[in-house]
C-alpha cells in the first residue's frame, strides 16, 4: 500500500502530512490512552501501546486499565484555565 500525502503550501512554506490512522488517533485522543500524548499532563496515567493494529479486544484491554474511580474523560481546556478567576475579566 502506498504511502497517501497531502501538500499544504503557505506563504511559500510547504508542510507534509501523513495519512490520518483514526483508530490509532482515537486511541490517544478519545480514550487517553497514552500519557506521554500529552493527557498525562491533565491526570490520566494510562500508558498502553496499541501494538500494530488497533483491535476491538486490544481496546477493551486497555480501557480496563483504567482506574474506574479516577475515569477521566479528555477535555481541551485544562481545569486550571476553567477554573482561574481571571480567564472571565
């Protein structure tokens, strides 16, 4: 299977993009599977490798992981932005 690209050219500057591999994505994104994604950051812990391919199995796995009392659900602001008293003024 060849490798699908797409070029994006700005102000004479080129950037490369891969193929989106969605499942793996979501592995991170969605599920918050991977602290060194960046979720670590936030709270989640979890740090489980998809392996090669993303399977239903693999995935159920790895969401049992998951400390059912500290279950975090991915957000994009941070609770501290929320929370700050200033973030209104």
């Amino acid at each position: 299977m060849q490798s699908e690209t797409i070029a994006v050219t700005l102000e004479g500057i080129t950037q490369r993009f891969g193929r989106l591999d969605q499942p793996r994505c979501d592995w991170d994104r969605r599920h918050a599977l991977v602290a060194e994604g960046g979720f670590g950051f936030l709270g989640p812990t979890a740090s489980a490798d998809p392996g090669a391919a993303v399977t239903r199995e693999g995935l159920e796995a790895a969401l049992r992981t998951v400390d059912p009392i500290k279950k975090y659900r991915p957000v994009a602001a941070e609770p501290c932005v929320l929370r700050c008293p200033l973030a209104g003024a």
